[in-house]
C-alpha cells in the first residue's frame, strides 16, 4: 500500500472509503487507543480495583526496578523466546521446503503437519502435554527405551522451560504455511538457472531461498517474537509458573498482580513495560533488516 | 524410487505430529497403569462408560450445556466478524480516503499489541457498562473488525480481484455496496471460509478473555468449563476421566478443521497469511 494503487471511480466520494473503514475507526478508538492510554494512566497510580486509583507518579516503576519476581519473570521470557523462535523459524522453514515437493498425497502430510497448530491452547492438548511429560509419561517411557535416563520435567527447573518451548514448537504449522506459500512463489527458473552454473541445494538454498524469503522471514520473525514474549496460557496451565518460577513469564506475572493481589496499578505499569519490550525487540529487527538491506545495494 | 526418503521423512514427521493425539484418545480407555507402562495407544478393552461420565462433569451442567454456551459467543462473533471484515478490507483495497496509510499502518500495528496490555482496561469499561459476566465483552468488539489480521487477508484477495469487474458492474449500474455484494463477495468466498474457520478454531482456544470476563459457572464457555471439571476431579485418580474430558473439548476443532479443511487450506495459502 505504499503508492496510490487506484484512484476513486468517478463519481465515488472520497469519503466512501472512510465510511467503509468507520468500524475499524470506532473499534480502533474503543477496543485499542483508549485502553492503551488507560492503562499508561492507571499505571502511574496504584490501585487496588476497590478504592479510585490514587496518583503515584513513577512509583510502580521504581518498585519494578526493585522487584525480584519481576526481573526473574522478565529474564525467563526473554530466554524462552530467544529458544523458541530461531527453533520455530527453523524447524518451520526446512518442513517447508520439504512439503513444498510436488508428490503424491503431499496435501496429506500438509494437513497432518499444520493440525496442531489450530489447538493453540486448547485445554485438550495441555492435558496431553502434561501427561507426556510426567515422569512416567510417554516421553520419559520413550527416552528409557532409547536407554536415556528419564528426565524430571516438572522438578528441575532447567527442563520444564523446554516442555512449553515444545508445545510451541509442536504448533509449528501456521508458521510453516506462511513459508510454503512463499516457496510456492519463487521462480522455478532461478534454481534451474543455479544448476547449469553448477550450483549444488546447499548453496542455492543460501543463494537463492534464503535472499527470496528475506520479507516472510522477517514477517515471520516478528509475529512469533510478539507471541512469544506474550506467552500466558501455556505456562498458566501446564507449569502454573513452577518450579521456582522457572516458566513464570512476564504474562503470568501481569495477570497475577491483576487478579491474584489486586495490585492493578502496578500491573498496568508491568503491562506497558512488556508493550515496550516487544515494540523494542521489534524496532531492532527492523532496524537490522534495513541495514542488510541497505548493504545489498 | 527416489522419491522414497523423503517419504520416509515425511511419514515420520507426520507420525510425530499427530501420535500424541492418538495416544490420547487411546488413554482415555486405560487403566491408570496401562497410562504409564505402555506408549502403544490401542488400549486393552474399550469401555465407553468413561465418556458418559466424563460429559456429566463435576458441574451442575454438561458438556452439552458448555458447548452451546460456546457456540453462544462463536455464531455472533462470526458474522459481526465477517461482515465488518469485509466492508473495512473493502474500503481499503478498493478506495482512496483521507489519511489511508496511517490507519493502515493502525491495522497492522494493532495486530502487535498484546492482549495483557489492554484486557485489564477492557475488564474496567465493561464492568463500569455493566456488562462483566455476559458475553458481550466477547463478541461486541467483533463488530469493529477487531482481528486485523482478517482484515489482512482479506485486502490479500480483494487485490487479487481484478479492477475491470468493478467497473463493468459499476457501468451495468451497480454502486459501491452491491459491487461488492454481487461481484466481489463471489470471488473471495475462500477468504471468507478461512476467517469462519479461524474465528470458530480461536474462540474454542480462547482462555484468558473469558476467564476474566465469565464468572458465573452456568455462563462459562468449554474451555474454562473443562478447566473447572479437570481441577475438581483431581489427577492423581481416574486420569482416564480427565483425559476423556480432554479429548471431548479436542473434537469440536478437529471435525470443524476436517470439513473446512480444503477450502481453509486454499484460503490460507493463497491468502499469504495464518495466525
């Protein structure tokens, strides 16, 4: 949408437009800007949901700067996506690729790939996780039959990050639907082309597929890094933050401050530091994949 | 046959994907001890009586009762969803206005913020409008085009429509409304399965919006019903109970995925874009 595609048919007001895009506007104004700067405001005052917030200027802000449980859950929410994401992305990619084959029955495998991913947090498939995991669960009975020794997912605080890294990573499918449209897109001539000149699926996979994908990479990039740091359910009802808060993320912590102690201002306050954390990490990337950009030409 | 490995590969990732599913169901049919001695899924005997008790609950009410609760918020959302959808996608694929880039921008900013940073003031203004409780904190915003991503798709197949059309209806005498309705609406019908799809697939994933907004237990939808009944019947005994529960609260998202799914599927990818 960066140049004017279409100029308005004659005779179509130039306000046709804004009246078809009034309810986005509305929702926008209700459901958006005003809980946003809401919650900026009850943020600077501390309020216990009963009595009418009380002005406390930048007091939440210097507690958080304080708080343990804060710094605690914000280093386990930057850990997790920093594991989750690059695995995600990967995983997702290389499945493309792979689904991308024109065979017999491929929309088969396609389906069964992209399944789980329309569970999301689905009370069924945090049930199944947690079964898989406990410590004779399918997953330890496996690892023993492959002569390892079980794991304590829920006891050691060092694995139970990977049990909702692995879920996450289990729902892979809408991530790798994103690549395997745009494989779909790539010119089959370019990789025609890198064979005559003797280029093996290594290279055009760096030469080729990767350069071609830059912007869903990036879109992909993003739109996990957003839901990653923003992850609530999953820990909530599998780990419930445990042990010794080793899945508490930044999520459960905003909704226990909330619901759990009544601490809104504060919470308001832990819930616009999270808004800037993502719209910092987003900000880098962007950043970055403007400057690669800019090295390209 | 060079084509085996692959299969190869692919058959096991599948069988990855989907084992923990059947091994589900199949433990739903298991003692406690078959749960934890065998990773085969196929159970000893299957006795069904698990499911007659498992859709009873520990509630007053049973799953039934929780599903057309579900279904209470799911239709509503739906169409407000689709329509207002359609009309704001429209809007932008097909016009010029004043300040069309900024509120584009909007869109695809707002599909960014987390729902943490503006549930709580959400919670406040509903229970001031006093509305907590019922279900229109959850479906009322759908009226607004609150999922920009819908959007987004939309506006993907709307540009994939050619322009003549419009204009051949608009010389036969259509306006902007009816080209929609008559020429346009036709085209992006896989869209529009795709966003009844997803809306259908979310709101049965949704938990944190109605675990705050809900409190009555009659009003609760299947998610936090089979919440409420997985806490209350303990795990350490009838584990096939809980998972039978769970496997009860898995079928409404597979059988819709399995009907839809070949013009969901054309609709996500020709769309360019999922969740």
């Amino acid at each position: 949408m960066k140049k004017r595609t279409y100029c308005n048919p004659v005779g179509v007001s130039r306000f046709t437009g804004l009246l078809l895009i009034s309810p986005f506007i509305l929702g926008l104004a209700a459901f958006l800007v005003y809980p946003f700067v809401c919650s900026f405001l009850l943020g600077l005052t501390d309020y216990d949901g009963i009595r009418p917030p009380e002005f406390s200027g930048l007091e939440n802000y210097r507690y958080m700067l304080k708080d343990r449980t804060f710094r605690k859950a914000l280093g386990v929410t930057v850990k997790y996506a920093l594991i989750l994401v690059p695995l995600k992305l990967t995983v997702s990619l290389l499945t493309a690729m792979l689904l991308n084959a024109e065979i017999k029955g491929i929309g088969i495998f396609r389906t069964a790939f992209y399944i789980p991913s329309i569970l999301g947090s689905n009370l069924a498939v945090v049930i199944m996780w947690q079964y898989l995991f406990t410590s004779k669960g399918l997953v330890n009975q496996l690892l023993s039959m492959a002569g390892a020794p079980p794991v304590s997912w829920y006891g050691d605080p060092d694995k139970a990050v990977y049990m909702i890294v692995l879920l996450r990573l289990w729902e892979f499918g809408s991530t790798m639907i994103i690549f395997l449209t745009a494989l779909r897109d790539v010119p089959k001539e370019l990789y025609d082309a890198a064979k005559v000149d003797g280029c093996g699926p290594v290279r055009g996979f760096f030469a080729i597929t990767l350069p071609q994908l830059k912007s869903v990479i990036f879109i992909n990039l993003v739109l996990q890094t957003i839901a990653a740091f923003q992850e609530f359910n999953a820990p909530y009802m599998i780990t419930g933050g445990g042990p010794m808060k080793s899945t508490y993320t930044l999520g459960m912590l905003i909704y226990d401050e909330m619901f759990r102690y009544n601490e809104q201002g504060y919470a308001n306050a832990l819930s616009w530091v999270m808004f800037m954390v993502i719209s910092a990490a987003v900000a880098v990337m962007y950043a970055v994949s403007a400057l690669m950009r800019r090295d390209e030409e | 046959m060079k084509k085996l490995p692959l299969y190869l590969l692919l058959t096991a990732g599948a069988a990855v994907m989907l084992y923990p599913m059947l091994w589900l169901i199949g433990a739903s049919f298991k003692s406690n001890d078959e749960i934890f001695s065998s990773v085969w899924f196929i159970p000893h005997s299957v006795d069904t009586d698990v499911y007659k008790n498992a859709w009873r609950t520990v509630t007053p009410y049973n799953m039934g009762h929780y599903f057309m609760n579900t279904l209470m918020i799911i239709v509503p959302r739906t169409i407000f969803s689709v329509t207002s959808s359609v009309l704001v996608a429209y809007g932008f694929a097909r016009f010029d206005f004043p300040l069309k880039r900024l509120f584009f921008a909007l869109l695809l900013g707002g599909m960014a913020m987390p729902t943490l940073v503006t549930v709580m003031p959400l919670f406040l203004m509903w229970s001031k409008l006093g509305y907590l409780d019922t279900y229109i904190p959850l479906t009322v915003p759908y009226l607004f085009a609150a999922e920009g991503m819908f959007v987004f798709i939309l506006i993907q197949f709307f540009k994939g429509v050619p322009k003549e059309f419009d204009e051949a209806a608009r010389i036969d005498g259509c306006g902007a409304l009816r080209t929609l309705l008559y020429i346009l609406i036709p085209c992006i019908r896989p869209a529009i399965v795709s966003i009844m799809v997803f809306t259908f697939l979310w709101t049965m994933n949704d938990f944190l919006t109605p675990l705050i907004m809900i409190q009555s237990v009659e009003k609760y939808p299947l998610s936090l019903a089979l919440r409420l009944s997985v806490d209350s019947t303990g795990q350490d005994y009838e584990q096939n109970k809980v998972i039978a529960l769970s496997v009860i609260g898995l079928i409404p998202s597979v059988t819709v995925f399995a009907i839809a799914q070949k013009k969901f599927v054309s609709g996500i990818t020709a769309g360019g874009l999922t969740g």
